[in-house]
C-alpha cells in the first residue's frame, strides 16, 4: 500500500449515532460530537520522506481449520458457498493475514494532513469488508450496506465516542470519523453477531494491513528511528525497533502462530 499525505485541512467530524436495534450506544444522539482538528498551517504538516520498510509475516506452526460461520437463513441465501471465520487466516505461502503494521513510535511531534480519500467498509453477504483497516483521525469513513435487509455499524472504543448506526436498507451508505488514536475499535452488527471488523486509528498515515501474500510496505518516510507494531486479533502483537535513513529501503518480518 503506497501512502500519500496531503495537504493540511479542518475536518469536522461527521458522527452519525443512531439507535440500532443493538440498543443505545450510551451517548446523547441531540449533542453532536466536537470538531476534529488538524493544524491549520501547511507549514506544519510533516514533510514526504524517501525511507521505507518493507515486509512480511510469517506463521508458524499448524495452520488452524478455519471454522464454518452459522449465518441466518436470510445471509445463507446470498452465498453459494460456507463463509468461513476470518478470524485466523494462512496464506498459502505460509504467511498470515489480516495483521495491522504501523509506525508506533519515532514520528515525534510532527503533524500530518488529514487525507481527503474516504476509507470504504462495505456490509456485503453479512460478512464487513475489509475485515482490518487502518484509518487516519479525522479521516472519513464510509459504510455500505450491500445486502438487501438491515444491518447496524455498532463500534466499541475506549476513547473515542461509540456510535450505533441503523443502516436499514440496500444502498444506504453512513459516514463516521474518530477523534483521536486508538489501536484497535471492534466494530460489530448487532443484527447479525458474526460480524465483526477491527479499525486502527492514527494521528497520521503510516501503516499497512498484510493481504493474500502477507506482506506489508510503509513508504515515504522521514528518516529515523521507529518502533513498528504489528497487530493480530488472536496472536496479539509484536514490536521491531528499526533504524533508516533517506532514500534507504529497510525489510523486517514478524512472525506469529503457536510456534513463533
């Protein structure tokens, strides 16, 4: 995933707290949330960098059958095949997918431009795509429902505000930004239990989330030094510490499963 930074903007967070039918989020749905800010000078904003670090994560040990999801009837019907758990899954190459890698400490105190590209999670065959995705502070985030019967974006932080977002009809689309950085929200559809996604979310743009091959590329560093983290819902997280300079290309690799 190549990562670009933008010019710096307001943003104004745009929080739709509905009631769903997964019940009250807890937070008054007349007060809308504050405003999220970004600096509003250009001067500010954290110059590109040339560095990178580039990589992959392995697994180790036996790969876990990937159990069968028990979908409603209603669900059942849109697929032609079992939708299995993503809760865990291996790559054929032996890697692992689904981890979130990000730049967790060494950016110091720069500011970072809020990206204009709104980040797209879709609600499709009962099942949140994607199932892990980083997302920027003050960033939009713009939900889908593809399915033809209700669905509910129901997320569960620690610091930022909850929201529960009815979302009753096919074609409907929400938006929601957060206010502040946390690793990692849980996001859920009370509706149909088996859903579940994970957001990370960052004061600034680097970071990577592993795919069919593995692999992960935070580019346009600034030089420095970094502690990297990588994040799995079941295998935790593991952290690197790495040293680069400009225009300088670093590789690291992670390692999770019951043998690492």
């Amino acid at each position: 995933m190549r990562i670009y930074l933008r010019n710096a903007i307001a943003v104004t967070v745009v929080t739709l707290i509905i009631s769903g039918c997964g019940g009250d989020s807890g937070s008054d749905p007349s007060t809308p949330a504050p405003a999220a800010t970004t600096s509003e000078a250009t001067a500010d904003a954290a110059p590109l960098g040339s560095a990178s670090i580039t990589g992959s994560i392995s697994f180790s040990g036996t790969a876990p059958t990937r159990a069968r999801i028990r979908q409603d009837r209603e669900c059942t019907a849109l697929h032609e095949a079992p939708v299995l758990s993503q809760t865990v899954i291996v790559n054929e190459n032996g890697t692992l997918k689904n981890v979130f890698v990000y730049i967790k400490d060494g950016l110091g105190e720069r500011t970072f431009a809020v990206p204009a590209e709104e980040v797209v999670m879709d609600q499709n065959g009962c099942v949140y795509a994607p199932h892990v995705f980083g997302i920027q502070v003050g960033q939009t985030l713009k939900i889908l429902n593809s399915d033809p019967f209700m669905h509910n974006l129901h997320t569960l932080p620690e610091k930022n505000r909850s929201a529960n977002v009815a979302m009753p009809k096919q074609g409907d689309e929400r938006k929601q930004t957060f206010r502040v950085a946390e690793v990692m929200v849980k996001i859920k559809c009370d509706v149909h239990p088996w859903m579940n996604a994970y957001a990370g979310i960052l004061d600034h743009s680097y970071y990577d989330v592993s795919g069919d091959d593995g692999a992960f590329t935070i580019d346009e560093l600034p030089p420095g030094t970094y502690t990297i983290e990588a994040w799995h819902e079941e295998y935790g997280v593991a952290t690197q510490t790495v040293t680069i300079g400009d225009d300088e290309a670093t590789t690291i690799e992670f390692d999770f499963g019951a043998g690492a």
